[in-house]
C-alpha cells in the first residue's frame, strides 16, 4: 500500500510538471473508437481540435470512457503517452511502434489496457520498433504483446500489481529488451506469455510477486547478453526451454515456484556464461540441462532452503559451477561434471537416481551434506556408475554422508578424499591409472570388491574401512593405513609390485576373515592382524609391535621373507607353514600356536631373537632350522617333531629348549643339532638317531631313546623322570630320584661317560639267554641308595630251572644249575650301592608280575667290583641247598615256603659288575671329538647368518 501512494504521488508530480513545461494534447473520440493518425486531437488549454502529437508534445488518452485508441497508419510518437487516468477505461492497441520518453498505463480504479500487436518486422523498419525509455504498467493495467513482435531495445519495463503483461503470439526472437538500457521490474504482477520466444537483453530486471507463465507451442524464455532478471515471490511456468547466455546474464528465483519443461520441442537448455540463482525456490526441470562456462564462468547457485529437481540429465562443463548451499538437488538421470567444472555442496542434499560423473579436471567438494546415488526399484548393478577420472577430485568433508548403491570408478590421476565424513559404497569399487584414495577421521563401507591397480594409492588415517567382498591390491599401486580399522569380510590380495615402495599398515587393526595373499612389500607396525583363513606370504613381510590371529593358514611362500619385531603371533586353529628356503626372523616376539600347527619345510629357517615360540595345543613339526639367540626360547606343551637343527646365534648357553608336551627328534643321515639347553620338564622326549645337544636336563617326564646316539658336552641329567629305550649317550648320566629302564622296551643303553646315581631306579628285563636289559658305562658309576629291579620272564625261568634232575635229597648239590647274565658293566664302581634289589617274575603274554614265592631266599655278595646275586631252593617243592655262585661266598638265609618253579637245590647266579668293561657292546665314540667345536658351529650357522643379516635390513630402525 505503502507502495502505491508512492506512485499515485509520482504521476502527479509527472502530471503538474507537464502541464507547467510542455505542450499537452488530448485524444477524443464521440464513437469511443479512433486511430492516433486521425484527426481526434484537442488542444489542453483551449479544448480545440488541433494536429497529431510531435516529439514535443505530451498526450492523454483519458477524456472518455471504454475508449479503444489504435495507430493502424503510422507510429505513435510523442514526449510522453499517458493510457487511462480519471476512472476513465483507456485500451491503446499499437499495431506501428512507438516513439516516446515515458509510456504510462495508469493506475486508477478502472482497468487499463495497453496492447502492443506490432504487425511489422521491427528488424527491417524503425517504425514498428517501441522506442520507449520508460514503460510503466500501474496496478490494475496490463500490457499485452498480441502481435508478432515486440522490439523494445532501450526500454525499462515497471509492471506493479494487476494483471501485469500478457505476452501472446509472438514469434523467435520477436520479444526483445536490450540489455544497454533496458530494465524489467514487476511487482506483485503476473505475467503471462503464451506461444512466444522471449529474447531478454534486460539489466537489472526484477519481478517480485508474481505469476508468469511461458506456455504453449513455441514457448522459450531466453536470458542473454548481460541481462540480470530478478524473480522474487512468484510462480513461474516455462513449457519449452530456457536459454541463458552472455557474459554478465543473471537469472535468479527468489522465493519462487519454477515449473520448467513441461513440453520438450526443444530436449536441450544451455546455460552458457551466465549465472542462475535459486534462493528459496522450488525449480521443476524436466529438460536436459548443459551448464558451460567459455569466456566467462557459469554459475548454477542453489541455496536457502530451495529444492531443484532435474528430470532429466544435466551437465557442467567449461568453466562451470554448482553451488548448493542448505538445499536440496536431485536428478532422475545423470549428473556430470567436465571440462575443469567444479561444485561446492555445503550443508545440502544430492540425490542421483542414476549416474554421476566428475571428469576432465573437475572439482567436486561436499561438506556437511548427504550426497546419495540410489534407485530402490532398479538394482545397482544395472549400469549404474559413480565415476571420478581424468585429473579429477571428489571431497567429501565435514560429516558428509556418502550412499551410492553404483560402481565407483577412480582413474587416471583422479583423487577421492574423505574427511570426518561416511561413505557406503554397494559395488565394487576400483581405482586404477594413478588414482588416489584419502581418508581421514572418516568410515567407508564397501559392500562388494575393492581393487587398487596401476600406481594408485589408498591412504586411510584414523579411519574405518569395511569390505563385505575380496580386496585386490595391484601392479605398482600402494597403501598406506595408520591409527585404523580395516575390515574384510573375504579375501585380502596384496598382488603389488612396488621395487623401492612398500605398504604399510600402522597402529591399526586388520581383520580378514578369509585368505591373506601378499606379493610385495608389506610393513605392519603396532597393528593387530586376525586372519580366518590363509594368510601367504610371496614376497616380504616386516612388522612391528603387531598382533596376528591367524585361524587359517599362515604360509610363508618358498624364497620369501618375513620379519616381525615387538609383535606376537596367535596361530588358533590354522597352521602355520615356512616352505623351501624361506625365512622368518622375530625380534622380541611371542608365537603361540595354540590349536593349529607350525611346519618348517626344508630349506627354509625360522629365527627367533629375544622371542618366545610357544607351542600350548598345536603341533610343530620341523624340517627346517631354528635359530635362537640371547633371551629366544623355545617351549612346547603339546606335539612337536623336530628333524631340523635348533642353533644358537651367540652360543652363549642362555637360549632354552623347554618341553612339557611331547617331543619326537627324528634326525636325519646327518643327525640332529640341538645346540641350546633343552629342558623336559614333565614331558615326553623321544630321540631316533644322532643327535647332538648341548644341555639336556629332565625334572620328571621320559626319554625314550629309539636306536638313538646322543652327543653332549654336558652330563644328560635325569631327575624325577624316567630313561627308556635302547641307544647311546655319548655323555656321562646323572639320574636322582629318576628311573632307568623299561618294562616294556629290552635292549642295550650304552653311557660313554659316567653314571651317578641318587636314589634312583634300574630296571632290568631278563626274556630270554639272547634278549636282555644291558647297560653299558664307558667309565666310573657312583651308585648311591638306589633300587635295582630285576624281572625275569616266568616261562624263561621255568624252562632254565626245571630242566635238570631232582635231587636225591635236600643237601645234594650235584643238580644245581647256575644262570649267569649281565646287566651292567662299569669301569669302576663307588658309593653305597643299591640298597634295594627287587626280584620278581613276569608272564609274557598277560603282562603280569609276582614275587619271588617266599620258600625261595635270595642273598647278595659285594667284593671288590664283583657283586653277587644268589636265589635258592629252601624246601619249595621238596626243598634245597643253598649253592655258591660267581666266585663269591653265597650266605644265604633260607626261608621255608611254598611251592616253586625252582628245583630243589637250583640256584641262579646274577653278575652285577665285571671288572675293566671289557663286555661293552660297540666302540666308544667319544662325544667330545663328536660335538662341533665354538668354531665349527660359527661356520655351520654361517648360510643362516647371512639370511638373517639380509633381513635385519628390513628391520625398522
């Protein structure tokens, strides 16, 4: 309202101003209908007809009411036209042009109307051009292009309120404003253009409240050379296309409803160099859009609250550029940017509802905004892509969320970068040609394949990365993972080939749970590594301070290389497998193998420095050589088959071999090497062939030898254990409170060395006059409080004893029959001896043992390094007397007794000790010209040596 008094007060002040300084003329008609060229003019001061108005004069078209003014025969010229006025209704139809400084349609209460059906090409005769400097429809008035053109080149058009302009029938390139002097200005109007191709070359045009509406068959609306059109609070309808060009063409909606494309005669709208501004608005695009940028850079500004929908596909290229600002956009087909085009979406919403593409140097950055690709009823493995390539960048940053159910694709040079945002991906993703992956306080989700090939580079920092399918790493491409998570639900393939690059995992997780494939150089720092199925290695393999869990197989492939230093290794409930002339070296580290298996193939070495190699349910079987230094240990509680070397690095005796489980040392024709302390603690050792250790102490457990010859520079110490089995100890032997012999097993066991026993136990089997228990001491036995237990086979026994005639009464001597065997032969022998000699019998087939019946005595001589053992008959059977045997005097104490197997006056005579060894089975080899020398061994370990030198290179410094 406040408005409106403006203007009234404006038209008087126009109107004082001309009647004071100009010439005034005005047009009548009795008939209420008349031409500008006829002789309807009539002089203001004088009321008298007079001529047609000239340049000078000012004209009213008001003296009557309902009167129709037309200018058939000529243009219309004047200083000003003023239409209506007075509450008269006033229609000027112009079918010539205009010449005249101001061209008011009044604003009165009554309806104006000025109709401009110019009927001539303004282009081919000035006289049908509207030379106006200011056009102006009051409230209420309406000015209306009915003819084919309308050419107003310098005019300012100001339409307020009322029906406002109704452009009708005119034809391309007919509706024209020049963008030097024109001006648009509509306020609270409507505009109405119907079956037109509207040229706008206006500056500064603004319409504000109001309804235009391009309609019908030839419709365009067509902003270019510099013009700056303003539509504020209205609603606007444009049925063909919507061309915007030139170097300074602004188009901008503000708070307004745009409905474009309603009819496609034209499928393509370019925006070329020009600027298009949604503030506030609603914008319904249903054509094809190209936004390009040539001489000056196109702009498509989307913001406050608006919402843009592009029903088909639109395009940036040239030096073009999308804005959306707290807004929403989204597209029913594809999306491209181009040709260094670029767009910053910021606090926004993109929806693509089919493709996306940034290429040929475009610029993509998306902050705090939610950019989705989906479709839900078409599956997005129907040729549905998101593609960043040819120098391209995509940023998503500051809690952006990125869904797109497509195929991403990354390539030649191209980046993706994600900053504190969260990107879903439903498809593969593959990034190729140079491209590069940047994360940052951000989690992607990748539903289907990642695959990085061709020189490109994922870098993840403080990030998460989830991989439903395999990830494949490849040629020369390289990543890059610290303070992460990175999650595959599949396999892990690392195919690179980087000479002098490397991949690197630090401080962060990696879970795979299938197979862990790498072929290049991998480095895992201060990282946890949990692999489900195979983890192989082909090429070469460093970490630090990193955990593995490996529930699959761990595989180091033949010829390659691992290092891990400050780490632990969990082998649950796979296996773990160092094939041909492969290495793996571990500083400070923990291997735990604890349901699944380590294997050691031949050639290949396993190098534990300061590490501890823990074997808790597993099993290990070695064929390859372990190599320990200062602080490494070995310790297994299950199943472990050694056929391999275990050598020191220093040789400084403080390495350790510990054993709580089962141990098997099979040796090969060369033997075995076990030059570090080995310790047995409760377990099961078990040695065939040769085999060379430096320390071997048992607390409880058993050594079974099996055919085996031992070699040591130290005594073989047996404490609360037990020595089974048939072999040679090329040694001295230290038995307390442990046992010597087997029940089940007979044969020889040689001691090159000596024997001191403290409380221990031997046990003798005597199964037939071929088939014994013998041991054998190369030198002294020192033999203190121990327990000597014979057994004999019952059958044996019988047939020995009962073989000879009855005697003829019980001090007869002439049937007794004396069995000498040996059981033990020493060099010298010292101390208290054995306290306790048990004698008893066993049956061969049931297994079962008995006493010596009681009618039986038995009495032992000591003299000099003879020991004496006599059995005798007293009355078992019809009795006996007591016999002499092996030079010693028998002083047997008879007891009375039951029935024997023994006749009666039999005896048996056991030698326990024969002077000088000279019963000892085989030559002496002893173990001293045996073992390697401190020098021999530096060069055995030397090839060994050098492999771990060749990985300490890898070591992180």
């Amino acid at each position: 309202m406040k408005n409106k008094n403006i203007i009234i007060l404006l038209f008087a002040i126009i109107y004082l101003f001309n009647f004071i300084s100009c010439d005034i003329k005005l047009f009548y008609s009795e008939t209420q209908l008349g031409d500008w060229s006829e002789d309807y003019w009539y002089d203001y001061n004088t009321l008298k007809k007079t001529t047609a108005p000239t340049i000078n004069d000012d004209t009213y078209l008001t003296l009557v009411d309902q009167q129709y003014v037309t200018n058939y025969h000529q243009k219309a010229i004047a200083a000003n036209i003023y239409v209506g006025g007075f509450n008269l209704t006033t229609i000027f139809n112009s079918y010539f042009g205009i010449q005249t400084k101001l061209f008011q349609v009044n604003d009165q209460v009554t309806p104006q109307e000025a109709i401009f059906n110019i009927s001539g090409n303004p282009l081919e005769n000035p006289d049908y051009r509207i030379d106006v400097e200011s056009l102006v429809c009051a409230a209420g008035c309406t000015l209306r292009s009915l003819g084919q053109h309308f050419y107003a080149p310098n005019a300012s058009v100001s339409i307020y309120g009322g029906v406002g302009w109704v452009i009708q029938d005119t034809i391309a390139s007919g509706f024209y404003l020049d963008y030097t002097l024109s001006q648009l200005l509509m306020s609270n109007a409507t505009m109405l253009v119907e079956n037109v191709f509207i040229d706008y070359f206006s500056q500064w045009d603004v319409i504000t409240q109001s309804t235009v509406v391009i309609n019908n068959t030839l419709n365009k609306l067509i902003v270019q050379g510099g013009s700056l059109l303003n539509f504020k609070d209205s609603k606007i309808s444009i049925y063909n296309s919507m061309l915007l060009t030139g170097g300074q063409t602004k188009l901008t909606f503000e708070n307004c409803n745009v409905d474009f494309g309603l009819v496609k005669l034209i499928p393509i709208s370019k925006w070329v160099d020009n600027q298009l501004v949604f503030s506030n608005s609603v914008f319904d695009c249903k054509h094809q859009i190209i936004v390009s940028g040539t001489l000056k850079t196109s702009l498509v500004l989307i913001k406050e609250n608006s919402s843009v929908i592009f029903n088909d596909e639109i395009e940036f290229d040239g030096d073009s550029l999308l804005g959306l600002y707290n807004s929403k956009l989204t597209t029913s087909k594809s999306l491209l940017f181009d040709e260094t085009s670029g767009g910053v979406i910021s606090n926004s919403e993109i929806n693509i509802m089919s493709q996306f593409a940034t290429l040929g140097n475009s610029m993509i950055h998306i902050e705090n905004s939610t950019f989705l690709i989906s479709i839900p009823e078409i599956p997005s493995n129907l040729n549905r892509f998101f593609y960043v390539r040819d120098n391209s960048l995509l940023e998503f940053t500051m809690g952006s969320v990125g869904i797109l159910d497509a195929h991403l694709l990354t390539s030649d040079n191209s980046a993706l970068e994600i900053s504190d945002s969260t990107m879903t991906i439903a498809q593969e993703s593959v990034f190729y040609n140079n491209s590069r992956v940047s994360m940052s306080n951000s989690t992607m989700s990748i539903d289907q394949v990642l695959n990085m090939m061709d020189s490109s580079l994922f870098e993840v920092v403080n990030s998460v990365v989830k991989v439903t399918n395999y990830t494949s790493f490849s040629g020369k491409s390289s990543y890059v993972v610290a303070n992460s998570e990175f999650y595959v639900q599949g396999q892990y393939y690392d195919f690179t080939q980087n000479l002098n690059g490397s991949n690197v995992f630090n401080n962060s997780l990696l879970s795979v749970t299938g197979s862990f494939i790498n072929t290049g150089n991998l480095f895992i720092f201060y990282s946890n590594v949990t692999v489900g199925g195979e983890f192989r290695n082909y090429g070469i393999l460093v970490t630090s301070t990193t955990d593995y869990v490996i529930d699959g197989t761990f595989t180091n492939n033949e010829g390659a290389n691992v290092l891990i230093n400050f780490g632990s290794m969990k082998i649950v409930e796979g296996e773990m497998v160092l094939e041909n002339n492969s290495n793996m070296t571990t500083y400070n580290t923990s291997i735990t193998i604890m349901k699944g298996s380590l294997k050691l193939e031949s050639g290949s070495s396993l190098s534990l420095l300061n590490t501890q190699l823990f074997n808790s349910f597993g099993e290990v079987t070695t064929l390859g050589d372990i190599i320990i230094n200062e602080g490494g240990s070995l310790r297994n509680d299950a199943h472990f088959i050694l056929q391999s070397n275990v050598l020191p690095v220093n040789n400084t005796g403080s390495e350790s071999f510990i054993n709580s489980g089962t141990i098997e040392i099979l040796g090969g024709e060369s033997g075995i090497q076990v030059l570090v302390p080995f310790i047995n603690n409760g377990g099961n050792v078990k040695i065939s062939n040769e085999t060379s250790i430096k320390t071997y102490n048992q607390d409880g457990g058993v050594l079974v030898l099996d055919g085996a010859l031992i070699h040591s520079d130290e005594t073989v110490n047996l404490s609360n254990g037990s020595l089974k089995g048939v072999g040679t100890i090329n040694s001295s032997l230290s038995v307390s409170d442990g046992i010597v012999g087997d029940k089940s097993i007979v044969g020889t066991l040689n001691v090159n060395g000596e024997l001191n026993s403290e409380n221990g136990q031997f046990i003798f089997t005597i199964d037939s006059l071929t088939n014994s228990t013998l041991i054998n001491i190369g030198k002294n036995a020192t033999i203190n409080n121990s327990t000597l237990i014979i057994r004999i086979n019952q059958n044996f026994l019988d047939n020995i004893l009962n073989s000879t005639s009855s005697p003829s009464s019980t001090n007869s001597t002439n049937s007794t029959q004396v069995f000498n065997q040996t059981l033990i032969n020493y060099e010298n022998l010292s101390g208290s001896g054995f306290g306790d000699i048990k004698f008893g019998t066993y049956d061969p087939e049931s297994g079962q043992e008995k006493e010596l019946p009681s009618c039986y005595s038995k009495s032992s001589s000591n003299s000099g390094k003879n020991f004496g053992l006599l059995i005798r008959n007293d009355g078992c059977s019809g009795g006996g007397n007591v016999g002499d045997g092996n030079n010693g005097n028998g002083n047997g104490n008879g007891n009375g007794g039951s029935n024997s197997s023994l006749s009666t006056g039999a005896i048996v005579g056991i030698v326990v000790g024969i002077a000088g060894g000279a019963a000892i089975i085989g030559a002496i080899i002893y173990f001293r010209n045996r073992l390697p020398t401190t020098q021999t061994l530096k060069y055995k370990v030397k090839q060994i040596t050098k492999a771990q030198e060749s990985q300490n290179e890898l070591k992180p410094q």
